[in-house]
C-alpha cells in the first residue's frame, strides 16, 4: 500500500514515500539519478500526487524541507537534536528526545479541548499535519498554506441526493486505492466516520471485509478516597493492555 520514491541530481535530493494508486506498478526505492529540470519536475508531480504523500527534499548548503500531503492518512512527528532533524511515524520512537509534557497542550487535553495543530503533548515533539511543510536548517520551523476564504453556503437543491453524494465521495476514496478485500481491515473507533466507511465497504464487498476495534484497560486508582491502586492483574501491564476485537461483515 506504500512505496517510496527517490531521485538526485547530485546536489540536491527528493525523497518520496506515499500511498500506491491502482495499475502502476510499484516503484523501485533506490535513488534514481536525473537532471536538475527532471528532478523539479518530479517535485511538482509529488505535490499533486492523488493519495498521501511526504515529500523530503534536501540540497547542499540548504534547510531541509518536509512536506505533507493534503490526506494525512499517518501523523509524522519531527523533532531535532544537535543540528540533526529526527522523524518517525510512531512517536514513541522520539521518546529519548523529550523530558517533559508540552504545559498548553496537556493543559488542553486535561479540559477536553484538544487542538489539532503541531502540538504534541510532549515538549520539542511536533506533529506534521496536512498540507503543512517543517523546513530545518538548524531549527524547525512548520508553515501551513494560507487559509481558504469560505463564502455562504449555498441552498441545497429540492431534488438534491445527498446520501448518493455521500456515497460516491467514499467510493472515489477506496477506488484511489489498490485495495484487497479480502486482505483488508476496517478499524471501527465506534464514531459515525469509520462506521460508515466499513458500511459501505461491507454493502460493495459482502462477506470480504474483516472488521476490528482497540480495546484499552489500565488500573486506577480512587482518588476520592485516597486509597492506593488495585494491582494489576497477571495479564495487565502498569501502562494497560489493548486487545482487537474481530467480526466480519
């Protein structure tokens, strides 16, 4: 479902990691050496890519520039340490770079009022949203586009189908994709988001669609009574255990 891309010019560098898209047959990962004007061309053609993308470009005596695709479909969180620029899709990769919660977004997060921004609950971790580009040439910087000017909306038509829009708005998004049915899982967070998406994939596909949801349990303790924590049981760890549900469609 991922490929990665690469090419050079020999001063500067683009490196492509990004979702598949169906009857193209799979990139080759290893660096492919192109002109400077093939190299630019391959630049623009990563931004326009139809499906998830990172774009990482380098050049000689030049910040490094990372930017985001417009689907996000993976958070990537950055963070830098003595003048080198570290990334991972999993931000408990990053975990030796950081001592201390990020004050404002725990603070956030403690009043249920999370902010989807490049914030991290952890201090120097930050995530790259869509559409937005970290460039690092000894700090990090992260710079989004302008924001789109919204005008009224409009009145919607009498003979309007809305639920046939919807539909095929969600058919357009799976058929941008080489899926497998029968080697893909819908992960149902119990929202109205996901449980229309494996809907319509279970309506598209019967019986072909495996679904899943993560199940979380931790002990904890009374405060109001001050009395110290349950001990976890046997099959439990201190930071709590997750579990898949299955059930096919």
């Amino acid at each position: 479902m991922v490929e990665q891309v690469a090419a050079t010019d020999g001063t500067r560098t683009a490196i492509i990691v990004r979702e598949r898209v169906p009857g193209r047959a799979v990139a080759p990962p290893r660096p492919v050496p192109v002109t400077a004007a093939e190299l630019d061309e391959i630049a623009a053609a990563a931004r326009e890519w139809p499906v998830d993308f990172v774009l990482i470009e380098t050049a000689e005596h030049r910040p490094v520039r990372v930017t985001a695709g417009a689907a996000r479909t993976t958070p990537l969180f950055l963070t830098h340490r003595d003048g080198v620029l570290h990334g991972s899709w999993d931000m408990a990769d990053l975990r030796p770079f950081t001592t201390a919660l990020n004050p404002k977004e725990a603070t956030r997060m403690l009043v249920y009022r999370p902010r989807y921004s490049s914030d991290t609950a952890f201090a120097g971790i930050h995530r790259l949203t869509e559409r937005a580009t970290a460039t690092f040439g000894g700090d990090l910087v992260i710079t989004y586009p302008e924001p789109i000017v919204h005008a009224q909306p409009l009145d919607l038509a009498d003979d309007a189908d809305v639920l046939a829009a919807f539909v095929d708005r969600i058919d357009a998004a799976l058929d941008a994709r080489p899926l497998d049915p029968d080697a893909t899982l819908v992960h149902l967070t119990g929202g109205l988001d996901s449980g229309s998406i494996g809907t319509r994939m279970a309506r598209r596909w019967p019986g072909r669609i495996d679904t899943a949801t993560l199940i979380g349990s931790a002990p904890a303790a009374n405060s109001r009574s001050g009395a110290a924590p349950r001990s976890a049981p046997a099959s439990r760890s201190a930071t709590g255990t997750f579990s898949w549900t299955r059930v096919t469609c």
